[in-house]
C-alpha cells in the first residue's frame, strides 16, 4: 500500500469518527462532562484528519485539501487555545504565529479569489468568501490579544465559534466529495449557510457583557 493510501485511510477514519462526534457535541449540553469528554476525542480525531488531508495535498497537490486542512487545523487549534484563556492565560508565541499564519492564508485566498472573478471563473467567489472568514479570525485574535474583547468570556464563546468553525469545515469536505447534485459553489458554501446561525445562537445564549456582573458557571 502506497504513503498517499495510507494517509488516506487514517484520513478517512477519523474524518468519518469527526462527523459523528461533531454531531454529537452540538446537541449536549456545553461544558457537560460528555461534551468535555467527546470534545477531546473530537479534536485529535479531527485534527489528525486535518494533518493528513495538507500531507496528501503535498504529495498529490490538491488545493481543496490544503484549504480545508489549513482552515480545520486553525479552527481547532485556536479553538483549544482560547478555551485556556480562563485560566488567565495570555497569548503565547505559538497563539500570535496561528493568527499571522492564517492572515496571510486568508489574504492569499481573496487574492486568489478576485483573480479567479476577473478571469470568469466564479469559483473564485468560494476562496473570497473563506478567505474573507480567515481575516476576521485574525482580526478577532488580535482584538481579544490586546484585550480589546466586547464579551467578558471570549475565551468561551471564541473557543465555541471556533470548534463549530472546524466542524462546518469536515462537512463541507465530506459535501465536496461526495457531492453529485448540488452545483460546485453551493456544495462549498452550503455547510457555512447552514451553521453559522448556529454559531451565532450559541455565542448569544453563553455570552457575558463586560457590563454584567453574571458569572457563567
């Protein structure tokens, strides 16, 4: 069995066990001894799948892959970082070089994109609009950074958005792959059209206001 088949089935395997456990975790309650418990088990599975989707597009150069795998290995490892910020923890110099890493990613993209626009491929809409996403994460870490935070418990609410972010990535490679109906763009954007309410619902049900005096357990 060749490398590339290799890391293929590892990619499979964990990719699938993700999706499950995505799943799984969007529907328990948050900060449950099952969502703490899964969501671990999520993230090495998820990550490992992200790991072996930028290895395959290196050796077989494949830029769905590479999109995918450097997006879900951002949204994951940021994800787990932010989660820390309870504790009181800063930022590290490995929290600054994910968030430059993924504004040159996200810059790259657009720029990819317009290009794409400008020569009638409208899949380029697809790279401004991910591209777009990966500035605002990098803005949003530069904010939080420099504590300049709207929500008292950013660490939770980032930490919520960005785990669903990685989730929204694995459905949109699976949607890719498998798709056979749905046009191109729309395979791409579908995952995000979906769950970004749901981002959004989560962020307003555990957020804090600076002004509050409420604690979230």
């Amino acid at each position: 069995m060749s490398l590339f088949k290799i890391l293929l089935a590892i990619h499979i395997v964990c990719g699938g066990a993700s999706l499950l456990l995505g799943a799984y975790i969007l529907a328990v309650k948050k900060g449950s001894r099952q969502h703490r418990l899964f969501g671990s088990v999520y993230f090495y599975a998820m990550l490992l799948a992200a790991i072996m989707a930028l290895l395959m597009s290196c050796i077989h150069p494949n830029y769905f892959l590479f999109i995918i795998g450097v997006l879900t290995a951002y949204l994951l490892l940021s994800g787990r970082r932010y989660i820390h910020k309870k504790a009181g923890q800063g930022p590290s110099i490995f929290d600054w070089s994910l968030t430059v890493i993924i504004l040159l990613f996200g810059l790259a993209l657009i720029l990819l994109g317009v290009y794409n626009i400008i020569g009638s491929n409208l899949f380029g809409i697809v790279f401004v609009v991910f591209g777009s996403g990966a500035i605002f994460f990098a803005y949003q870490d530069w904010q939080h950074f420099r504590g300049k935070a709207k929500i008292k418990n950013y660490y939770l609410t980032t930490h919520l958005q960005r785990m669903t972010g990685s989730y929204i990535a694995a459905l949109t490679a699976f949607l890719v792959v498998n798709n056979k109906i749905l046009p191109g763009i729309l395979a791409w954007l579908l995952p995000s059209l979906l769950l970004v309410p749901v981002i959004i619902r989560l962020t307003i049900k555990y957020k804090v206001d600076k002004h509050s005096a409420d604690t979230l357990v």
